[in-house]
C-alpha cells in the first residue's frame, strides 16, 4: 500500500483513506482563511484577493461541479457547520471537523475557528512550489503551520551542532516572554545562539491602563489573550481562564483576577518593554515541547537511564538508553487530530502522548500497527504516564 494512501479504521465504521483526512483538513484551512480575509476587508484591499484563492482551493478539494460556485457564495455558507454544505464523508472523520462554523451570524469569527486553526491548518504552496503564506495581514493563527514554523525556526539553530540545537530548543520551551534583558542572561546561561523568534507583547495580550500589564498561563508561560474582559490561553488542553474586575486593585495596579485557583493561578507581571515569542514559535514548538521537555526531566532524573534530548539535531524527540543495553526512541506527539501524526509516521518507534490526548493511544496504535520505522522496527504507542510505568518496570528487572 502506497504511504500517502493509508486506511483509518475507526470502530464501527468502515475505513476512510487518507485523502479524504487531506481534503478536510485543506478545506478547514482555506474557509478559515476566506473567514479571516472576510473581516479584514474594510482596512485591507488584499483581502477580496485571498477570497477568491480560497475559493479555488476549497473547489480544488472537491469534486468537479460540487461546493459553492462563487466567493459570495462561500461567505455566505461560512455562518454553516461544514458537513452541511461541503460535500464530503464527514461522518468517517471527527466529528469536530464536520461541526465547525467559521463566522458568526454577525460575521465576527467563532471560538471555534480560533480552535480550529490551532490545530487543522494545512500547508497551501502557489504555483512556484513555495509555501503560500498568504500574506503578512492576515493573522498568524490562520497562515502559520507547523511546517512553516519549525523550517523557519530550525534552520539557525541547526546549524550550532547538538548541544547548540538542544539549548535553543529548551529555551524555546521555557523562556516564551521576556524583557530584552532577561533574555539576553537566558542566553548567555544556556549557551544557546541568539534566535530572531521574539516580538513585542500584542496589543491584545496586555491591559493598558496608568501602567501596562500581562498574564502568563499557569501552564505554558506564555501571555494570554485578553478579549472582552476576559483571560484566556488559546492553547485549548490548557484550559486557563480568568475574569478580570474593572476597578479592581490599587491605583496604578492591574486589575483583579477572578476564577484562578491552586496550581492554575497566576499574576500580572509589568508589560513595558517586554517581548514574547512569535505566536507560531509558541503554538508549534513551545506547547509540544512541555510534554516534551517534562518527560525529558523525569527520566533524568532516573538512575541507570541516559537520555539525549533531540538526539541527532531531532531525529527523534528522546533517545533513552539503559545500562542493560535496552533502548528507546521516543517521538512526543501533542496533535489535536490523531490522523495527522499516522499520516507522517514518526521517525522514532515509541510514540508517546500526553495524558489529555489518552484517548487517541488506540487509534494511533490500530493506524501504526501496519507501519513500520525506517530500520523495521514496529510502533508502540504510549501516554506520558504509562510510558514513564514501563521505564520504571524496566529499571526494578519487570519485563528486562
């Protein structure tokens, strides 16, 4: 069976190919880029442009005759749950991907698209073969992919050898804002090369008042958005929201929070002059890269065990090597849509994701079982705590 032409079986239904995951997922991605260029139209003359690209696209994805036969017409259709005006097997995909609606009655863009481009963006290229990114006026959320993001963002550090690679890519993950100074000392401490990835705090990520102020996420460090009163992390597995009291707080403070408790609390810190990492950077390379790095952490921790992080400038995510001769290599995957990580194989045969993502362990399993690593060897899928079990069981002889 040819790579690109894999079968999904989901249980109770038949198998669904590949291409029709594709498909679903370009389509997504271009009505999601009508939507952004759809409320951008006013300020921006470009936008009327990127909706009839997006037309063609979502016409390219289907068959000839089918979808809708204008530009106006898609805008209109927008306000609609994809299955039901784009013709495809929706009921063979996940169920998120057919109930999507892009804008509002309103026209305003939905929570949901904002989810959806987090997670179901698929690189577009122009005629020339080159990435089409669409433009610097739209939005990150909606042009910059993983693949976009990690070439971009890899090709310099690559180049300072191994333990360069490793200290860019931890810094990465644990440094995403920061004043220029603090950087700089990140830096220098880490050993890692300076990287052109940090951008002035957004306008919607900070609260102006006699002083200006952010959030970090309890979680991920990184600003959060502030959008009608509201704090939130648009990383959806970090659920962290909180209100904020107009009035609240001593003059010249930052108002008061609401609805942040225990381990995902968290407090303003001063905005001036501080920068945060380019959104893509963060979405792509930071949120994977906690379960990447936690995991990294505890299995250091961890006598008889000697981890390489990014093991031959990532190859794979972890090479775990025991004392006995056993091995690992381990590729962390933090996908929102399992298919995608069956689509492009891992280069490592343990695949391990964290514990939120329990539920695709099966799938990923079923769709890897007919696959195999460029040396043969078979996939195993794990979550992060049944895959530190095993490390465990392996250590006290279980299993050795």
């Amino acid at each position: 069976m040819s790579p690109e032409y894999h079968w999904w079986g989901v249980e109770g239904r038949s198998a669904v190919p590949v291409s029709q995951h594709v498909a679903a997922r370009r389509i997504i991605t271009a009505a999601l880029r009508a939507g952004a260029a759809w409320i951008n139209r006013v300020e921006e003359p470009r936008a009327w442009r990127e909706l009839s690209r997006m037309h063609g696209v979502l016409l390219s994805s289907l068959p000839v005759g089918a979808g809708p036969s204008t530009p106006g017409e898609m805008i209109d259709l927008l306000p609609v749950r994809l299955r039901e005006w784009v013709p495809l097997a929706w009921e063979e995909l996940p169920s998120f991907m057919g109930d999507l609606v892009v804008l509002t009655d309103n026209g305003e863009l939905t929570e949901e698209a904002f989810e959806a481009g987090m997670n179901y963006l698929e690189a577009l290229y122009g005629d020339d073969g080159y990435f089409d990114l669409g433009g610097t006026w739209l939005p990150a959320w909606v042009r910059q992919t993983a693949e976009q993001t990690e070439r971009a963002a890899f090709r310099h550090i690559r180049s300072d050898g191994q333990a360069g690679y490793v200290a860019a890519r931890t810094m990465l993950t644990e440094v995403p804002h920061g004043t220029e100074r603090a950087l700089v000392e990140e830096y220098s401490r880490r050993g890692a090369a300076r990287m052109d990835v940090y951008r002035p705090v957004p306008s919607d990520r900070m609260w102006v008042g006699a002083s200006s102020w952010l959030w970090p996420c309890p979680q991920c460090r990184y600003p959060m958005v502030l959008r009608g009163g509201q704090l939130r992390c648009e990383y959806p597995p970090h659920q962290s929201r909180f209100g904020l009291v107009a009035g609240g707080g001593r003059q010249g403070g930052p108002p008061v929070l609401t609805g942040g408790r225990g381990r995902l609390a968290t407090a303003a810190e001063p905005a001036e002059g501080v920068l945060c990492l380019d959104w893509g950077v963060w979405r792509y390379i930071t949120c994977p890269g906690l379960s990447e790095v936690g995991l990294m952490q505890w299995l250091e921790k961890q006598e008889g065990v000697r981890v390489e992080r990014w093991e031959n400038l990532d190859e794979w995510d972890v090479g775990v090597y025991l004392a006995d001769g056993h091995r690992w290599r381990v590729d962390v995957k933090d996908h929102q849509d399992a298919q995608t990580i069956i689509d492009r194989p891992p280069a490592g045969e343990t695949v391990v994701v964290p514990n939120y993502r329990r539920s695709q362990v099966n799938q990923l399993q079923s769709g890897l079982d007919a696959l195999r690593t460029a040396e043969g060897q078979r996939y195993s899928v794990f979550t992060v705590s049944r895959f530190k079990a095993a490390v465990t069981r392996r250590l006290k002889g279980v299993g050795a």
